[in-house]
C-alpha cells in the first residue's frame, strides 16, 4: 500500500489532469452555457489540487511534476469537447464514479490524517458525479450547485 504522502502525490496529478481537461474542453466548447460548466469544474479541480499540494509540502515533501498529467488532460479536454454533450457527461460520470473509490479508500486508510480535508476530496468527487447525472436527467439548470457549493465553502486554511 502507497504511504499517505505517495498517495496524495496521486491524487495530485490526478487533479492537475482534471483541471486540465475541464479548463480545455471550456476554452474549446462553443456554447456559453457549457463554457460556464467546464470552467466551473476545472475550478473545483484547480481547488482540491492546490489543497492537496499544501498537504504534501505540509508532510516535508515536494510536488511531483506534473507535465505529463498536464498533457493528457489537455488532449483528453480536446476530445471531451469535440464529442456530443450527453457523450461527454456519460464518459464524465464514468470516470468519476470509477474514481470516487479512490478518494474513498485514502479517507479510511488513513483516519489519523486531516478527515474534514479528506471527506472534501471525496466531496469533490461526488459532486463532478452528480454534476453529469443532473444534467444527463435534464436538469442543466441546477446541475452545478453541488459543484459551487464545494467552490464557495473552500478549504478552511
């Protein structure tokens, strides 16, 4: 089993990705609305990336490089925003759900750590879930509460 800070280094790059992608397929979606999204979600991500960059400093080491992770979400951002919308929310919600056991796990295995920062992390990933199922069952008017709610709470510091 990776150690906490290896594990924070993951999901670390697992954010630098995700912003990526969202800040993407925002800067390359031609409708408004969904521009309003993408950026929305690549905040959330942008977010949790600079918290659990503080947390890895915080344990005595550095983060990882993350050009590599950059890369992959911007080419992954450029395909998202080529494909139809409800394509892209149906993938959105397949990857998310497939990662919301990450940030499960790293809350349990390590209680001893910081739990209001690690139910957050998992937070966050439930959010980018029901943000795609809101809008996949039509309620694109709402669909970005759980997401700004993450957004305006922070993290306290």
């Amino acid at each position: 089993m990776m150690d906490y800070v290896a594990r924070l280094q993951h999901a670390h790059r697992m954010e630098v990705a995700g912003e990526a992608v969202y800040a993407t397929a925002a800067r390359l979606t031609l409708r408004p609305d969904r521009h309003a999204k993408w950026l929305a979600l690549a905040e959330l991500e942008k977010q949790i990336q600079e918290e659990i960059a503080l947390q890895v400093t915080h344990h005595g080491s550095a983060v990882q490089s993350r050009a590599f992770e950059l890369r992959v979400g911007q080419a992954a951002g450029a395909l998202i925003a080529a494909l139809p919308w409800r394509l892209s929310l149906r993938m959105l919600t397949s990857i998310a759900e497939r990662a919301v056991p990450f940030w499960e796990d790293l809350e349990r295995d390590f209680p001893e750590s910081d739990p209001q920062f690690l139910a957050r992390l998992t937070a966050h990933e439930q959010a980018q879930v029901e943000f795609a199922q809101r809008e996949l069952g039509g309620d694109g008017g709402r669909s970005l509460d759980p997401v700004v709610a993450l957004i305006r709470r922070g993290f306290p510091r």
